[in-house]
C-alpha cells in the first residue's frame, strides 16, 4: 500500500466515524420492533455498499476511499456482535434470535433495495 491509498483510507475512515458518532447520538427513532442507533447504522451502511456496488466502480481510489475507509469504519459489524454477547449473557435467547434475524435480513434487504436504485433511474 502507498502513502497515496492509506491516505485516501484514513480519510474516507475519518469521515465514516464522524457519521456512525453523529448518527449513534442524534437519531431515535420508534419502530414496531426493537431498533437501537448500532441497527440503524448497520442499515444504512447497507444501504450505501448496495449503492456502490451497482455503480461498480473501476478506480481503484474510490474503492479505498468509499469500500475500505468510509463503510468500513461507518458499519459498526463489532457492536453488533457485542449487542448479541449481551443478549446471550442475559439469557434473553429469544431476543437474541430475533435481534440477530432482524438486522441480517433488513440489511440484506437494504442492500438489494440500495443495488437496483441506481439501475430504476
């Protein structure tokens, strides 16, 4: 890796952390369902790499800077694993299955929903 390609990841990192923070602390929303800031953001980060994916992207750059620094430090994959540690602690199994398939299956969906946007317009 050049100075050129760690830069375009620390950048894009930079920018990914700044959004999960702004919006982990400033976004609550009440749904039907148990969704908390890590969920939210897990879904829109799926959101975005559908986005990206369709686009397909060729320059290597772009895809350091969006693929690897901005989603990778903007999906927060870790706190999703803690939420679920959590659960199993507690012995809440049951949370922790529909918790676990909640996010797995809204995420996919916001992939696939994020994939074909581009490919309607």
């Amino acid at each position: 890796m050049n100075s050129q390609s760690a830069i375009l990841v620390l950048v894009g990192s930079t920018f990914g952390l700044l959004l999960r923070i702004y919006v982990k602390y400033n976004f609550r929303i009440k749904a039907g369902f148990h969704l908390n800031n890590t969920s939210l953001v897990n879904f829109i980060s799926s959101l975005f790499l559908g986005f990206l994916v369709a686009l397909n992207p060729i320059n290597k750059n772009l895809l350091l800077l969006f693929y690897v620094g901005f989603l990778g430090c903007f999906s927060t994959f870790s706190s999703f694993i803690y939420q679920l540690f959590v659960l199993f602690q507690r012995r809440q199994f049951k949370c922790l299955i529909l918790h676990y398939f909640e996010v797995i299956t809204i995420s996919f969906l916001l992939f696939y929903l994020g994939y074909y946007l581009p490919k309607i317009f």
